[in-house]
RNA sequence: UCUGGAGUAGCUCAGUGGCAGAGCGGGUGGCUGUUAACCACUAGGUCGUGGGUUCAAAUCCCUCCUCCAGAGCCA
C-alpha cells in the first residue's frame, strides 16, 4: 500500500500534514526561509521551509539539495494564492534519498543537439512532460475511436518478407539465413485482417529508411491504421475526418493544461469542425497554378506546395483522386477515368503536413496481378495477398495516421523529434 | 545526395587580425515570501580537426569531421 500523496492530488488535502516523494526542480533561498520548487512526476509543487518550523539539519539542506536530487516531504498542505497551482507545502521534514550530481539540464535555454543527447533526462522537463502526456491522450482517443466502431486490434508483423511500397526506402536485416525488411506499414496484413473480422485497425511502429532531415521525419514512427470491409473512398473520408475531429475533440477536453504549458493557441484546434474541404488533385494543381507556381502535373507536391493549399483553410484538407503513375499497385483505379486512382491525403493546417495516406484498395484481381506485372513486383511474394481476391474479395479501404505528425500538430511543435519519447532519424540512434 | 548555416567555459552565446569574455549552472558568503529570485566574491578554456598565410589567427585561406535548417522522398 502506498503511502505517500501524488502532488497533482494535493487539493484533497488541504490542512492536512501528507508525505511528497519526487525530485527537486528547483531552490530559492532568503536568510531564514527557502523555497523547494518539487516535481513528482504528475505536478509541480512549492514547498515552504521556515527556520522556526523544521530542525537545524533539514533546514540546512539549502546549502545541499541540488537540482534533481531525490527525496520524501513531510508537511501540511496550504492555499497559495500567489502560486499559480493555487497550493503549497509547509515543509515539516524533508528525507533525501540522492544527492543528484550537477544537473546538465538548467533551467535556461538549450539546443536541440545538446538536448537530445539527454533524452532520458529531458523527459523530466514540462514541456516534454506536457508533449508525452497528449501522445498519450491521442493513443487512448484513438483506440477508444475504433474500440467503439466494431474494429478489432489485429497487429501486423514488425519483420517482413517484402515491401508495402518502394524497396529503396526499406531497413533490411538478417532474420536467420534469410533478409528482411522491418515493415514500412501493416496495411496488407490488415487487408488480411478484415476478410476475417470486418473492421480492423492496427497500431505499432514503422520503419523507413529516408534520408529525410528535416522536422518532419523520423526513421522510426508510429502509425494507427484502420482498415474496413465494404467502404469505398468516400466512406474512407468520412471516417478519416471523423476520426481526426474526434482526437482534437479529446486533447482540448481532457489535457487543457498540457496545451497551456505549451502555450498552444488553442483557437486554431477548436475550429477543426467537420467536414473537412475535400478536393481533388486536379483543383489542388489548380491552386497552385492560380498562386503562380510552376507545377507540372502528374507530380506529388512537396512540402512548400502543401503548405500553400492547406493556407487556404482553418481545417486539414483531403486531397483525392492522384494520378495513377505515382501511386502503389494496390490503389483502386476510378472506374469514370483510369488515370486517376482513388487515393486520398490528409494534410495539417499550418504547415505540418500530411497526417494522413489512404486508399480504396484494388479488389479485382486481374487489374491487380496487372499492376503486380506492371511494376516488377513479386507475384510469388505476394501470393498470399493475391489470395485475398481470390477467397471472396470485397471493396474495401483504408488509411493510416502519422502519429507523431499528428502530436507535433496538436501541440504545435517546433520538432517531430519531441513527439516521441526515443526519437530514430537519420543522424541519431542515441539515446 | 544537393543547397544554406553553425561549431569558443558544463549550457546558451558575444568576440571577425593585437591580453579569452558575458549570462546561467558550480563553489563561498549575505538576505523572512521568493517566482527562470536577488546581491557580492570565486573557480572554470586543446576557441571542432589537421594544415597554410602573417611579426601576430578564435578571427583570413584550404582539408576533413560533426551538428542544424531546407530540398528531393514521405506519415
């Protein structure tokens, strides 16, 4: 049974002596009274050590606590109407456990690289503390979201056989006597996966092995995909924008002070209302054109391009119906025009980017054994997914979320690489 | 891979041809309500690496390394 009170319960106990266990942040000290700023993990806390009310020993820890060093609080819990946690603590007796070492991390400005490198201690910190507990809120929003719609968690392989996509952008391992990639997306699996439970969605991370360096990339990412039996693209939408309403819905509901810590405008999220502007690729050339960018069509648009469509709303947008060439084999062609396949992108307001990449998947197994040939793909490689058209095929679609894209957004931040508690990208493997 | 930028104290940076600096952090002392507290004193340096120019290089030139931002590619 634990005995001591987590800080961000102390409201509870007003006027009554509770027991603190956690880490100094932080000491000011005045002659005959100091001030321990204390975190435990869940809340920042002032606590209050006058000369008068403590013994000589624990009153001279000012000249030894240090930043970090770890430790157990007695005392009575006041208002503080000056704090802005509106509590404070009258320090009764203070037990050390650690004298913590000079602490790398002050509480002035850092770069990133220096940062970075103490990952596993930077964690500690507010704003990483308020970043990792949206992450968080985003996972459970949405698995409560698909929990709630009949789909089923069915997890794809980490280790694959073959690729999803290009195989440029794959990390290959040895498994044994054989190769291996680590997969690029669980999305053919789950294709599997709803012939045998209708709806289902998976959620792991993914590997890719781009040579992209910018705030935008991570090598290894997480992504959440759904997949469902009997949607086609449309359905797709309409459950890509719901899903996405949903998340925003849940950060502003339920981690208000994570988003003030943040200093996150919060106006920007709340006019995330549906639906969502959905236009074609073709109107987005349009766009373009009209914004007098040289754009020639048939390419994917690039970061700039992207940010100069999404200006144009408060709201991600939906792209759909790309030209054929550039996309994967298992896209669905528009059975009006087969140029086009019936593709859609989410892209973030206020330039993060795409969040989102799905598809009405290709049912028809000659047209896919076509694009299979067409492509050089392994037809025995894909034996297996093949199978799929050949057992009872369905219409069917699916997207997947960038999670860290999404977090970064949410929170609005400066590096995808704060999304994540253990960033991968190009140049980092450490911590 | 390409384009641009950076590397000076533990950290964030200033110094751009003539004595190696500041703030924070560390140490010592002071202060009874502080809010990234404040005040005084103090310790702390292979100026990324190797070479070159010069009476003299952190500073100018070249090599290499590392990192950052972006492009391409992508979520």
């Amino acid at each position: 049974m634990v005995k001591h009170t987590l800080a961000k319960n102390i409201d509870k106990h007003l006027n009554e002596t509770v027991t603190l266990k956690g880490w100094v942040y932080n000491i000011r000290k005045s002659g005959k009274i100091w001030f321990l700023i204390f975190r435990d993990g869940t809340e920042f806390i002032q606590c209050v050590i006058l000369k008068d009310e403590v013994s000589s020993e624990v009153f001279d820890l000012k000249n030894t606590l240090t930043q970090e060093s770890s430790l157990a609080i007695e005392g009575v819990v006041q208002k503080a109407p000056r704090q802005k946690f509106g509590y404070e603590i009258l320090v009764k007796n203070i037990k050390v456990m650690q004298i913590a070492e000079e602490y790398p991390i002050s509480l002035k400005e850092h770069g990133i690289e220096f940062l970075l490198d103490n990952r596993h201690l930077w964690l500690r910190s507010k704003k990483q503390n308020a970043i990792l507990r949206i992450r968080h809120e985003i996972i459970k929003a949405s698995r409560n979201f698909f929990d709630d719609r009949d789909f089923t968690l069915i997890d794809s392989p980490m280790f694959t056989p073959n690729a999803s996509e290009g195989t440029t952008t794959l990390f290959k391992t040895k498994y044994f006597d054989q190769d291996a990639y680590l997969t690029q997306s669980g999305q053919l699996y789950s294709e599997a996966g709803i012939m045998g439970f209708n709806k289902t969605y998976c959620f792991g991370p993914i590997f890719r092995a781009e040579k992209s360096k910018t705030r935008r990339h991570l090598t290894e990412f997480w992504m959440i995909e759904p997949e469902m039996a009997f949607y086609d693209i449309n359905d797709n939408m309409d459950l890509a924008e719901e899903f996405v309403r949903y998340i925003v819905e849940q950060v502003l509901k339920n981690r208000k002070k994570e988003l003030e810590i943040l200093e996150r405008d919060t106006s920007k999220l709340e006019k995330i209302t549906l639906p969502f502007p959905r236009i074609t690729y073709d109107e987005a050339v349009k766009i373009l054109q009209d914004n007098g960018r040289d754009f020639k069509w048939g390419d994917d648009f690039g970061a700039p391009d992207e940010t100069l469509i999404t200006k144009k709303f408060d709201t991600p947008i939906m792209i759909h119906h790309w030209p054929a060439e550039t996309k994967a084999f298992y896209m669905k062609r528009d059975e009006n025009d087969d140029k086009f396949v019936l593709g859609v992108d989410m892209i973030a307001p206020e330039g993060y980017g795409e969040i989102i990449g799905g598809s009405q998947r290709e049912e028809d197994i000659d047209l896919l054994l076509s694009r299979i040939k067409k492509e050089n793909l392994s037809e025995e490689m894909y034996n297996w997914y093949i199978d799929l058209r050949r057992y009872g095929s369905v219409p069917h679609s699916g997207f997947g979320l960038g999670l860290e894209r999404t977090v970064s957004w949410i929170c609005g931040n400066q590096h995808i690489r704060e999304a994540i508690p253990w960033p991968r990208t190009i140049t980092r493997l450490k911590p």
